[in-house]
C-alpha cells in the first residue's frame, strides 16, 4: 500500500464577513485605517479572487479540493485595525 502525502497550507487566512461590515462602518482615525479602508473599497481589490476567497470559507474550502491542499492551518491579520473590530 502506498504512502499518502497530506499537503499543508501553513500560510493560510480567513477574514469574516463581520470584520469586513464593521471596518466598513468605523470611521478610522489613524493612516493605517484609512488605507485599509480605501484599499477594502477599491473595486480592483475588492473583486479580485484572492479577495473573495478571504471572506468566503466554502469557497476556499472548494478551491483547496480543486488543487489538492488536504487541510490548512488558520491564520488571521494582524491589522491593528481588525483587533478593534
């Protein structure tokens, strides 16, 4: 019987929905927060795959099936902007 490989994605993140509405709503202060703001609202950014497998677990969780990653190890930004929200 042959051995089995379990492939890792080690770098892996997801940002909920939730942190998304509430960075949208916070009326941010420092640069840091408004350019996160402004890069959340760019349409070009907002749009992009790489995006919207960020917000979409069952996306991604399709997506890992698709190119063969059998389990990931979750990590979320450090943006102080997100630790508030």
């Amino acid at each position: 019987m042959g051995v089995h490989e379990i492939v890792v994605d080690a770098h892996f993140h997801h940002v909920p929905v939730a942190v998304y509405e509430k960075l949208e709503a916070l009326i941010s202060t420092t640069d840091e927060g408004r350019r996160l703001q402004a890069k959340c609202r760019d349409p070009a950014y907002a749009g992009s795959k790489a995006n919207l497998l960020l917000r979409d677990l069952e996306a991604t969780i399709r997506y890992m099936d698709d190119v063969g990653v059998d389990i990931a190890m979750l990590q979320m930004p450090s943006w102080s902007v997100a630790k508030r929200c």
